[in-house]
C-alpha cells in the first residue's frame, strides 16, 4: 500500500523539480574541491540527467504530458548544466568562452521555445538536441570528477566530449532557428 501511494508521488514533474533542487546542492559541492565532494558531485549530476530521460518516458508512456512539463523539464536541464558549466569555469577547469557559447545557446533556444509555444507549435527536442545533451552529459561527468581516479584521467575525457558538445550545441542552435524562422517575423 505503501508503494502505491509512494509511485503516485513520483509523477514527471516531480522528477523535473526534483532536478532543479538538485541544482543548489550541486553548485554548493562544487565549492568544496576535493575528491569526495566530486565524486559526490558527479553522482548527483548522473542521477539528475538520467531523471531527464525518466521524466520524458513516464510523460509519454503514461499521458502525463502537461504544459507545466513542456516548458519546466527543458529549463530544468538548462539550470542543471549551465550551473554546473559555470561552476567549472569558476574553478579553471574549462574555457569560459565555451561556457558563453553553451549558456548562450541555451538561452536563446528558450526564447524561441516560447515563441513556438505562442504560435502552438512543436517544441519537442530533434535528434540534434538529444546528441547536445547526451554529449553534454558525457563532458560534465568527467569534468565534475577531474581528477585521476584508477589511473583514468577524466578531466580529458571530459574535454574531448565538451569539443563534442559545442559542436552540436552550435549545430542543434542553428537547426532550431532555421526551423522556426517563419515564426520570427
């Protein structure tokens, strides 16, 4: 009985704002630079991410897909993954300008999302946008740890996946705004 009432509570926007509550700690840990608070770190991001697929497949395989979820998971990926890029340019593990590029791109791409909500258009993510963040994901994993553990260096795997992530940041930004440019006149 229990767990029936307790599935109940976990519905897809509770995962999504449970990922925006995430974001803080994260931030926080982050302060505190040594190999237990980024290890913790880079748990707690993995577990936020993979809410953002949970959240998407309970929506769609259950019809509980809402307006309040259309427009709040997206923001909640961007508040997860600019807070936590931010966070690592604060500390000198990566360029600021790619942060800018990633951030900025972001930004802009919610914009849009509310113009395309005004004109009742689509704003489900394409293939592009799910390459950007899985190698989003891919690079801030690494880059939260960024410190040799068992011999891996994953500071550099992180920055060969956050290459990967800019190109398709810059790539999904573009496909976005060529898509939606009758919307913007």
């Amino acid at each position: 009985m229990l767990n029936g009432r307790f599935s109940r509570l976990i519905t897809p926007n509770t995962m999504t704002v449970a990922r925006i509550v995430a974001v803080p700690v994260i931030v926080f840990l982050m302060m505190f630079d040594n190999k237990g608070t980024c290890f913790l770190t880079a748990a707690l991001f993995s577990l936020a991410s993979i809410t953002d697929y949970l959240d998407g497949y309970m929506a769609r395989t259950r019809g509980m897909v809402t307006t309040l979820g259309k427009i709040l998971d997206p923001l909640a990926d961007k508040l997860l993954v600019s807070s936590t890029l931010i966070m690592l340019v604060a500390q000198g593990f990566i360029p600021g300008w790619i942060a800018c590029v990633i951030v900025g791109r972001e930004l802009a791409v919610t914009g849009l999302r509310c113009v395309l909500i005004e004109n009742h258009q689509d704003i489900s993510a394409s293939w592009l946008g799910k390459y950007k963040t899985g190698f989003q994901i891919a690079a801030i994993i690494p880059l939260t740890l960024h410190y040799t553990f068992f011999g891996i260096d994953f500071n550099a795997i992180g920055m060969v996946f956050l290459y990967g992530a800019l190109v398709f940041t810059v790539w999904s930004g573009i496909d976005y705004f060529v898509n939606a440019k009758k919307y913007l006149v």
